[in-house]
C-alpha cells in the first residue's frame, strides 16, 4: 500500500495515518467534556483524507496549493452527516455557509455549492481513504432544536481545530512546545481557602457582612451544575466571593476550568492581579487587548506559555473580556474558534452582567443558556444591579432553574448603604466646576468625552485629573495610579471622567457627582464613594445631575428608564428600584434586542441558506460602534509605531501598539486625517505624526486645526 504523507519537516515526515489518529484522539478528548466523543474521534478521522492524493504529495514536494479538506468533507456528506462535512471542510478556512439542499448548484458559494462540485469530474484530485470512517449520527436533541444545532457543529469544529494544531505542531516543533505545566484545581481551591482563613473572625461590621456573602457562595458551591446569579452589592467582595464559589464547584463537579468575562480591560487588570496573589502566578491567563505576551521566546517560560494558552484556553483561570468570549462564540474563523470547546464542563463568571448589550441580548443570554443546557457550565451572572433576564433564558432553556447564591437581596442592599443620594437638578459645566473646585477629594462622572474635557478645563489646575477613553490606556493606568495615591495620602484629587472610572475600579472618593444616566450607571459611579465605608452614610454624598448638553443617542432610552424607575420619591439604591428600571428599559427597547439577527440566521437561515455560519459572524459585532485606532508615538509607543511605519506586521507588535491606541469615532478620525494630524495606515487606522499633539492631561484632541500635522 502507498504510504501518503501529511506533513514534512526537514528530513522527518509524519503518515496522513498517523496525523489521522492523532487529531482522533485529542478532538475526541475534547468532545467527551460534552458527552460527544465519538463525533469527535470521526471529525479527527476525516479532516485530512484529501492528503492521500498524488496531488497533495506533490505540494509536499513545492508544488501548488491543493483543496485537501473538501474530500474529507464529501466522505462525511456521503455518510449522511453534513454536520461533519461543515466542520471538515472549515477546518483550516473556517465555517462555511451550509446552504440549500433543494436549490445550491455547483456556483453557489456554500457548503453545498463546494460538495456539488466535488462531485462533477475533475471537481478534486483522486484520493484515497486510508481508514474505516464511520459517523455516528447526532443524538435527537440536537435536532429538536436549531440553535443546539448550530451550537454543536461549531462546538465540534472547535474540538476538531484545536486537535489539528496540537497534533501538527507536536510533529513539526519536535515536541518542543511546553503547553500545560499548571497545577490542579483542587491545589488552587487549597491557596484560597488558606487565603481566606484569616478573615474570620472579621474586624469590623463592614468585613462581617462581607464574611457572610463569601459564606454563603461557599456553601453554594455543593448545588448542582447550572445557572445562578449572585446580586452583590458594591463593596460586598464579590471578586473572591464568586472565585469561592467557582473552584468550589468545579473541585466538586469535577470541571476543567473558571472563566471570568468581564466587559472592561480596567476591571480585568485588577481583578486578575487579586487571583494571581491568591491562586500563584503562573496560574491566570488573561487574555484581551490590554496583555502583552512574548510568543517568540520559546521554551519554560511563564510569558510563552500564557502566548499559547490564550490560543485555546487550557489553563485553569482564563480572565477574558466579553467581547472576546461572546464574539468567540458567534466567529467562524479558526482562530477564533479554536478555544471554544473549553468553555465545556467549566465555570464561567460574567462580571459585571448588567452591562451585557441591550442590542445584543438575546444571542447572549441564547448562548449562556445553551453551554449550560448542553455543554455541561456552570454560568454566574454576577452584578450589583442584576438585570432582567428570566423571559429570554425561559426561552432559550424551557425548565433551566436560576438560583440565586445570596437571597435576601434587600436586607444585604440595606446593610451595605454607604452612601446619601441627592439630586441637584441641572447644573451647567460651571455650575458644575464651582462645586467640584469647592471639594477637595470628589469624583465627577459625565456622559461625554467632550464634557469631560470641557469641565476639567474649568478646574484648578493642582490635584485635578481627567479620565476618559481619548488617553491610551497605558497612560490611564499611570493616572489612575497618581490618583489612588492622593487619595490614600489625603491630598486634594478632583477626577472628572466618562464612565470608564465606574465599573470595577477600585477607587474611593469622600463625594461623587454623576450626571443623569441609566440607573445601573449611577449606582456604579456610588460605589466609588465611600467604598471602604470609612465615613458615615450622611456624609458621603451621591449627587445625581443633569448636564445641559444634548443627551447621546446611546442613554436617551436608559435615561427615560431611569427617570421612569425613580418617579414618586423610589429609593434610588433599593433592589425594586433597579428591577423596575431594567423591566422599563427592557419595554422600552422593544424587540431590538438582536440587531445583527444572529439567533434567527442560524434557526431560520438567511435567503433560504441554513446555517449561514460565514455570514452570520460577518454581521456580529459585540461592539457596535465602527472606530478607528490611532496610536500615539509616546515612549514605547513611538518604537513601536515606528516598526509599523516600516511595514512590520505582526499579532504581537500590534498588542504591544494596543497600549498606545486611542479609538475614535470615523467623524473624529476623518476630521484629525484631513488637519493632517494623522498618517494613515492599510489597516485603517493611523499614527498620530506628532507627539506633541497629544495632551499629557486630556489626551488626543478633541478638535482637528488645519495644518496639525506639517513640518516647517
């Protein structure tokens, strides 16, 4: 028999056999974690038969490129799984369109356009099928539902992906590749509890109702795998409370992983550097825009293996943002997808849930329900300000019981009141300056970037700082950093910020004024007040404004919400305030709760194709603003921008460049490229042409002046 050949690596050469049985084998590993091994082990088995051709021998060789993927992709079809042949046949170019049966012919552009023309003569090379292949048909729970459908192709195309590179790269790299290397979960859960033994007895009253909320998340780990909410208020230490309850429950359920998803890097930073005290710090894997790992020194190190772990998710805490796990889950690419099979039989938190967005609703709360209905997770959604959500899980999961780790919301609500609301009606950005001026420590949160800068400029100079998105997030960091030392140090601080500052950043502020907001917005921007409740209720003041400027069109319908939740004197902080908010604001926001109409493209389809995978995750942006970067030519920054300027493209030079991006909106950019303030770039974005340009106080200019960016 001829020996077919899949890969080459100097004078070493792996069988298709070989790498057959080795992707088995992994993607199989991979799929028992939701009861799915076998499809698994088939997926593995197929994906590379069209290797088994003189054809692709001959690329081996130097020849020309070779479709080798859509002859495992027919052998799959003619087994009656056309699942398999969509996995198959996207396993390196990524999900297809699967199309329609009944009207695709060998031009359309779909899965089944590509099997047709597989068929025609000459459509692929000949091959050979080098091993039994037999596909075991999906249980009927798949079938029964769309959405589960849809799920479990690209739950198992993500098995299949990740155990193709594993494979391959064990061959090529000689096995050099040092992935794993972490310590068991049981082990973790040991360092926190032994973390957290010094807390009781508490101190103080503060840290004893703290005590009670950690116990009671403890004592809630022994519940079953499933869906729960932790409605904590601010300051309640929810951070540690949530990562009890998640190694507790994974030790218990004998799970993979905890995942936190968090919607801000800022919150991310700080919450992860709490785990990797407590937990060690090889331990926690971050993984968004605002980490930098060096892939290129290979070997033991920490850096190189947290590079390859934020490729597929293996380590035993990964802290992700939300964009990255929901658009992850809704992608197509390779890539992205890779990871996802290890979202099964973990423990996933999401922070902060009440940020999820309202435009985006449904394929979130549809894709959480799914990984705990079928893929064996265990989700938290955990927030001060828990949204309404029962209906749309109701939907998605019929008879998914939502249980509640700390009942008794409202006697927490009431023990945890740190702070006095107080409403000053409208106040004008002078107005507004002369108060804050007449305070030496306060925090000011405003609902634009223009407003912040506006009010800034109308403070003392001394003890005064800005915060918003227009500063590159290196530089917010290096003042948030400033500011936490005046406050500690009782030195005067008056911060003027978007909301960035509100969620999850640990600051704490004798006063806050916040401009009228959503509600949930307002009680975040109160939990920088008073956060460590050092001072007495009546004493630490929450003033709610409203600002004369025109409302943005993104809080109009939070806004009016909120003013709705709030009429006849309700009490802003109570927990039946919040739950009419969101029950208004989701009435209010009517059926756009899927703007990219990603739940009824994979359950309806799109003119007439079924599961249009490609087409779908081309159209879900979690982020719906379209902005462009320009970074700015800063410290490192200015290096960095330099390699880009030369033509240097790379994944970790433009991580690295991340540090020093601001995003604007295209009318800002436009406005700056046209004042030539800004070199553009093929990727879109652009490079600020001078530093100078830059404020080190308020960061890129808001305004663009004709001529910024000339040299004489």
């Amino acid at each position: 028999m001829e020996i077919y050949y899949a890969h080459r690596e100097g004078d070493r050469a792996q069988t298709v056999e070989e790498h057959l049985r080795g992707t088995a084998e992994r993607s199989a590993a991979f799929a028992a974690a939701f009861g799915e091994a076998e499809a698994g082990r088939a997926l593995g088995l197929a994906h590379d038969i069209g290797k088994c051709s003189a054809e692709f021998q001959r690329r081996l060789a130097g020849g020309r490129l070779v479709d080798h993927a859509t002859a495992g992709a027919l052998e799959c079809a003619r087994r009656d799984a056309l699942w398999a042949a969509c996995c198959v046949a996207g396993h390196h170019g990524g999900l297809p369109d699967v199309g329609n049966l009944r009207v695709d012919r060998e031009d359309a552009p779909t899965l089944i356009g590509r099997l047709r023309r597989a068929m025609a003569p000459g459509g692929i090379p000949d091959y050979t099928v080098p091993l039994s292949l037999s596909v075991p048909p999906p249980d009927p729970k798949w079938e029964a539902d769309a959405l589960a459908r849809a799920f479990y192709i690209r739950m198992l195309y993500s098995c299949l992906v990740d155990a193709d590179f594993l494979d391959t790269e064990a061959f090529m790299e000689h096995g050099r590749v040092r992935r794993g290397g972490y310590e068991p979960l049981s082990v973790l859960l040991d360092r926190l509890e032994r973390a957290i033994a010094p807390w009781w007895p508490p101190e103080n009253e503060l840290n004893a109702r703290r005590c009670v909320i950690l116990r009671r998340c403890i004592d809630g780990a022994a519940g079953e795998k499933g869906l729960y909410t932790l409605t904590v208020p601010t300051g309640g230490g929810k951070t540690v409370a949530s990562l009890a309850f998640a190694l507790r429950h994974a030790v218990r359920h004998g799970m993979d992983r905890v995942i936190y998803v968090i919607p801000y890097t800022s919150i991310i930073e700080q919450n992860a550097a709490v785990f990797r005290r407590i937990l060690g710090e090889n331990n926690v894997v971050e993984h968004h825009s605002g980490v930098l790992f060096d892939a290129a020194e290979r070997g033991d190190t920490d850096q190189y293996r947290w590079a390859l772990a934020t490729e597929n998710w293996d380590a035993p805490v990964i802290v992700t943002t939300a964009v990255q796990f929901f658009e992850s889950l809704y992608a197509s690419r390779p890539s992205q997808c890779r990871k996802l099979h290890s979202i099964a039989n973990s423990v996933v938190i999401f922070d902060e849930a009440q940020m999820l967005p309202t435009g985006h609703l449904r394929p979130c709360v549809a894709a959480i329900a799914q990984l705990v209905r079928h893929f064996s997770a265990t989700a938290v959604l955990c927030t001060a300000t828990q949204p309404v959500l029962n209906d749309l899980f109701a939907a998605y999961a019929p008879g998914l019981p939502i249980r509640e780790l700390c009942p008794g919301t409202e006697d927490l609500y009431r023990a945890f009141r740190r702070v006095t609301f107080q409403h000053a009606g409208t106040l004008d950005a002078e107005t507004l300056a002369g108060r804050l001026a007449a305070l030496d420590q306060v925090l000011c949160v405003v609902n634009t970037r223009r407003a912040a800068r506006e009010v800034y400029g109308l403070l003392p100079q001394e003890g005064s700082f800005h915060l918003s998105t227009l500063m590159y997030p290196a530089h917010r960091r290096a003042v948030l950093r400033t500011i936490r030392e005046r406050l500690q140090a009782g030195l005067p601080c008056r911060v003027v910020s978007t909301s960035l500052v509100e969620a999850g950043v640990d600051v704490d502020f004798p006063a806050v004024y916040r401009e009228m907001a959503g509600l949930d917005s307002i009680l975040q921007a109160a939990g920088r007040c008073n956060r460590e409740g050092r001072r007495t209720v009546e004493e630490s003041v929450v003033t709610v404004f409203a600002g004369v400027s025109a409302t943005p069109e993104l809080l109009r319908l939070p806004i009016q919400a909120a003013r709705e939740a709030l009429g006849q004197g309700a009490d802003i902080a109570s927990p039946e305030t919040v739950r009419r908010y969101f029950a208004v604001y989701r009435a209010l926001a009517g059926d756009e709760l899927d703007k990219s109409g990603q739940i009824r493209a994979l359950t309806e389809g799109i003119d007439g194709c079924d599961l249009p995978f490609r087409t779908a995750a081309e159209r879900f942006h979690f982020l719906d603003d379209a902005s462009r970067t320009v970074y700015i030519p800063e410290g490192e920054g200015a290096e960095l921008a330099d390699r880009l300027r030369q033509g240097e493209r790379s994944r970790d030079l433009f991580r690295r460049l991340g540090q020093y991006g601001v995003s604007v909106y295209e009318g800002h950019y436009q406005a700056l490229l046209a004042s030539g303030a800004v070199e553009p770039l093929d990727e879109g974005g652009g490079v600020l042409r001078q530093a100078e340009l830059y404020s080190r106080e308020t960061g890129l200019p808001l305004r663009a002046e004709p001529g910024q960016g000339l040299y004489i």
